[in-house]
C-alpha cells in the first residue's frame, strides 16, 4: 500500500512460551503479509487504431464519468478535471489540489464527485460550469467514490477506510479491509473491493455495518453492479469474476478477458458490461443475462494506456480514457 516495549514485551514473550508449550512445543506461525495490490499492465503502443473520436483530455488523464441527462463527461487530469460534451467539445476546465483516479456522478444533472488523492479531500464539481460547490476532508488516498441515495461513500486506500459523506459533512468513517479499491452499490448496500486484501465486502448502505465478506481470488481491483450481481476484475489475471448476493454474497462463476482487466462500468439499459484491458489497449463488450455468466460479445481497439471507462446507457456512447497519452475515446452506439 502506496499505504509498546520493555516490560509489556517481556509479558508477551512470557504468554507466547506458554501457549507453545501447551500446543505441545509447537508454535504458531508468524502471521503472513499479504502481497501488493495487482496493477496494471504498462499498455503497450497501441497496434490498431482507436475507434471513434479522440480528444486530447490533459496530463495524466484518469478518471471518467458521464451524466446521462446532460450528454456532459468528466475527466480527471493532474490539475483536476476537465468537462466535455459527447462531441468532444471542452466545456470547462476544474482546478482541484490534487489529481483524481475515478470519478463519479452523484446524481443526474451533477454534481460530480471528483477524489483529490494526493490531498485527501472530495470535490463536488457543478455542471456545465466545472464550479467546486463543496471540497469534503476523506480519509488518506481517497480512491473509488459512489454515491447512494445522497450518501456518499469513499474508499482510502492508505488508512483502509471509508468515509461517508451526507449533505457536504462527514458522518462517519468505517474501517474496511486492507486498501480499498473498487466501490459499488448493489441493492441497498455498498461493495467495497479490497485489492491488498483480495476480500469482497458488503456493508448496509443505511448503518454502515458490514453484512457480508468473501475472498477475492487473483489481483482484484474493480467492480460493477448489475441487478443483484457484482462484477470484479481481475487486473493480476484475465478474469471477470461474478458474485451474487442473493441469497448471500457467493461466488458463481468467472469469465475470461483479454490480461490485466482494469476500467469496468455496466450499461444497465442494454444490459452490457465494458472492461478495458490495459495489455492489450482494448475495450471487451460482454453481455449480460441475468442468472448465467456474461458474455463476451465484442472488442474494441483504444486509446493507449485504458485505465478508465464509462457509459451513457441514453445514447450508447462508451468514454474511455487514456493514461499515457492524456486522451479521451468517444464511442458512439457502442453496443454490439
């Protein structure tokens, strides 16, 4: 994770020889470190050229969202973000402390919710202006955000925490397993994807308890929601492994991808799943169908370096940007 002595230690020592003697000389094993977060494939020149319409979207662009009810993008960049209409026309340029690695949308017709990593605060961002209406204190690192119902949720990834905000004040911060990756919300809860932990957890979306937890095999990153089911990448692999949580949070099945899956988002009105693959500078397509495993129905050459998708589900139009490049893809009528 980019994440007392002397008498008290005589006391320890003392119990630890005693509990090995009773486990009849065996002792304990050292508890284990788990290994580093997956990340992704260092994309390589792109070998196709992108469909679609590229724009230029500023230094180190990372980070997308798109609001259906106003065609308007946000893309995160080092100085913060920048708007674009689904033309690639710029809008507005947002000036925030620190560069953003997702983005999300609070709600149709804005705000965006925009992390500052680097200075651990949330910015709420009005549309089409680019205007800061309210810049919110997070844990350290804040990463993934989604907002549920007007409560918004923010993943730390180096105090494995996650902060909820409501109204523009903190009103708690709960404690999540070891660096917080992906968020998403799935019924009335919020799925929180620990990528150190490789755990998969559910917490109530109303009292912030944790209802459910399960492994993650490979290096998960990210998640979507479809429905009842969640979607995780694998970034260490070439997995998108499917939960369900009805009844319970359970593992169903996996599906293959192209290596080191990492943006993901989910077209809920066409019932279409988009996970860009950063060793291969490609979008994949996969169908979703409810009760069965997705699949793939498509692939999409992009920009290099795909970090981040999304999706206007009232157009069809996919967004992914490009890291390496600091570009954006426009997709329009995506869908297969």
């Amino acid at each position: 994770m980019n994440l007392h002595r002397g008498a008290t230690a005589a006391v320890l020592a003392g119990v630890f020889l005693l509990t090995a003697s009773c486990a009849g000389g065996r002792t304990a094993a050292p508890p284990t470190t788990p290994p580093p977060a997956a990340e992704p494939a260092d994309s390589p020149v792109p070998a196709a050229r992108p469909v679609g319409t590229v724009v230029v979207a500023g230094p180190l662009a990372q980070g997308v969202a798109v609001d259906p009810s106003t065609g308007i993008i946000a893309v995160g960049q080092v100085g913060g973000a920048d708007l674009f209409d689904e033309s690639g026309r710029h809008l507005a340029t947002v000036a925030l402390p620190s560069a953003p690695r997702h983005i999300a949308l609070a709600a149709p017709g804005g705000p965006f919710l925009v992390p500052a990593e680097a200075s651990a605060e949330v910015g709420f961002v009005d549309e089409p202006s680019g205007k800061v209406s309210a810049l919110v204190p997070t844990g350290r690192m804040p990463h993934d955000l989604v907002d549920i119902g007007g409560t918004v949720f923010v993943g730390n990834e180096h105090d494995s925490t996650m902060t909820v905000i409501r109204q523009g004040a903190v009103v708690a911060t709960v404690p999540v397993a070891r660096q917080p990756g992906g968020l998403a919300a799935v019924g009335s809860d919020v799925a929180v994807v620990s990528v150190r932990a490789r755990r998969l957890q559910l917490f109530d979306a109303a009292s912030w308890r944790l209802v459910a937890s399960v492994p993650v095999q490979g290096g998960p990153s990210h998640v979507a929601s479809f429905g009842h089911e969640l979607y995780v990448v694998d970034t260490g692999g070439t997995r998108v492994r499917v939960f369900d949580t009805d009844p319970r949070l359970h593992l169903v099945g996996s599906v293959t991808v192209p290596k080191s899956p990492l943006g993901v988002a989910v077209d809920a009105t066409r019932g279409r799943l988009w996970v860009t693959c950063t060793a291969s500078n490609q979008l994949v397509e996969l169908a979703l169908r409810g009760g069965s495993l997705p699949r793939v129905v498509g692939r999409w050459p992009t920009v290099r370096q795909p970090d981040t998708v999304a999706v206007d589900p009232r157009t069809d139009t996919v967004v992914v940007v490009g890291v390496a490049p600091g570009t954006l893809e426009i997709i329009h009528h995506a869908g297969s």
